[in-house]
C-alpha cells in the first residue's frame, strides 16, 4: 500500500489477524462514536458498559471532539505543524491530518495503532494535502523507542511535536510504565512542543466506572482508569494551557456547547518550555 506521494506503507496482511470472536478497544470505541467497524463481539461489550455507564456515547464522542479542538488549537494558535498521534483509532472523519491541514495545509502527521483493524483502514489515513504529509506505523505504544525511530522517517524531532495521547493512556495498566513512556517521549521533542492526554476517569461517577471497567475485564479488554491528580501527573514539568485538566467536553468548548453533563473523561493539553 502506498499513498498518493507513493510513500510505502504496511503491507503485512492485518485482516487475517483480526480476532473478531473477542472485543476490541478500537472497535468498541468505533461502536461508541457510531461507526460500523465493529463486530457482534465489540457491541456486547459497548453495549454492556451503555447499560452500566449511558453517559460513555456522550464521553467517547466528547473525547473525540476534545482532540480535534486541541489539534486544531495546537495548529491554529500554537503553530505546530508536525503532530505524532498514539493510539489513533478506526478512521473517523475529520481525522486528526484533516483537522491540521484545514489550518496548516503543510502539517504532517504520523499515526500510531497496534490494533490489525486500525492497519486495514490505514489508507483512509494516508490521504495527506499535497504539501503535507502522513504515515502510519504498526507499533505498540510500549516500544516509545521503535515508534520515534519509525516516526522520524516524517517528522523532524528538532522542530516542535503535538503529543497526542487521546484516550490511549489508560491501556497502561502500570502507573510507572505510564509515566516512563510520555516521559521517553517527551525527551525526544523540543521546548516549544505539546502534550494533548485524554484519559478515563476514575473519580467522576466512581462507581459506575468501576463496574464497568470490571465488566470489560471480563470481556478480556483491560482499562486502568485515574483521578484528576494522577491525569495532572502527566504534565508534571510542562506548562498547563488554560482550562488545565478539565472533563473533555470542557476545554475550551465551542460555542453552545452543553457543559452540565458529567463525563468520565479527564484531559489537558500543556507545552514543553
Ligand atoms: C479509545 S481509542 C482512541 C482513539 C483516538 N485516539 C481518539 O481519542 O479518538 C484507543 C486506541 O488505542 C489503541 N491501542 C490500544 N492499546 C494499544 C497499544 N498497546 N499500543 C498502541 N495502540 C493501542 C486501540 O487499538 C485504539 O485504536
């Protein structure tokens, strides 16, 4: 597979590893948003924590909209045109290279996803303006060290960096791998470089999110959830943007936004000085 600039892109033949017997984040989260890449498998369990958590469509969608505002952010107002995303998803329009590149037509981005769906869909994501660029890697995102070197074929690590780490954290189960990982990768990126994390919750609607992660458990999909102060942690030596962390649908929200609802998802966005 190669993409309109004829840049390679994986050619292991993903489709033939997808389990679709067991759930899957990615997929679950794509049932969540309304996509239709999903199987049987990945709606029980979304529908099982609906049951347990109904505010989890309004929190999957508001994270997924938390993201666009905060690249488009990071692009409009903080100039960043090289953006490393980790733990992108299925494809859901508008991604986040066409969130940039309506602003900075020249951003490049580098997607990163170990899920075998997310690589059958990569194309959708290789569609870059002409002067931009993107690229996809296969990796997991505990190999901080693979993924920089793969992602530095696109990206340039002396100019700055949007980190998006959008509700992928939490696959972390070890706090201190955690915080290993963003701290790998924020040594590899310049002052002047962002930080955007999302992250499910643990202390916003506390009981519910913890039968519900129990539940997902079962069903062989391991989430750690964390409190606002273990989110902050995260930014430990970073200067937080305003709101600060904040649940997703309430930074920086678009005009009109509905901000009454409480969601299970905390988020900051914050620059290397
Ligand atoms: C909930 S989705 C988030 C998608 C997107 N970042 C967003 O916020 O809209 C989490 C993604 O992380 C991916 N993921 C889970 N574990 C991973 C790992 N160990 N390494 C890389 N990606 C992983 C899943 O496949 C899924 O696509």
């Amino acid at each position: 597979m190669s993409d309109e600039a004829g840049r390679d892109a994986p050619v292991r033949p993903a489709s033939a590893m997808i389990d679709t017997s067991v759930a899957h984040l990615a997929r679950v989260y794509d049932y969540w948003l309304g996509g239709k890449d999903n199987f049987p498998a990945d709606r029980e369990a979304g529908e099982r924590v609906i049951e347990i958590v109904p505010s989890v469509i309004d929190g999957a969608r508001g994270n997924r909209a938390f993201m666009r505002r905060a690249v488009r952010f990071l692009a409009a107002e903080a100039g960043i045109r090289q953006f490393l995303d980790l733990g992108t998803g299925i494809p859901t329009s508008p991604n986040v290279h066409e969130v940039a590149q309506a602003v900075a037509p020249e951003a490049r981005v580098v997607y990163v996803d170990n899920d075998p769906i997310v690589l059958v869909h990569a194309r959708a994501l290789l569609t870059s303006s002409p002067v931009g660029a993107t690229d996809y890697i296969d990796a997991d995102v505990h190999d901080p060290d693979a993924i920089l070197e793969a992602a530095a074929k696109t990206l340039d690590f002396t100019q700055p960096v949007g980190l998006l780490l959008a509700a992928i954290m939490h696959v972390v189960a070890d706090t201190q791998e955690a915080h290993r990982i963003v701290a790998r990768l924020l040594a590899a990126v310049p002052p002047g470089s962002y930080l955007v994390l999302s992250h499910l919750a643990k202390d916003v609607m506390a009981d519910q999110i913890a039968v519900g992660v129990a539940g997902l458990r079962r069903l062989q999909v391991e989430l750690t959830p964390r409190t606002a102060a273990e989110v902050t942690r995260f930014f430990d030596g970073l200067e937080l943007v305003a709101p600060g962390v904040v649940q997703v649908h309430r930074w920086r929200p678009d005009p009109g936004a509905d901000l009454g609802e409480e969601l299970a998802m905390h988020c900051g966005v914050a620059r290397k000085p």
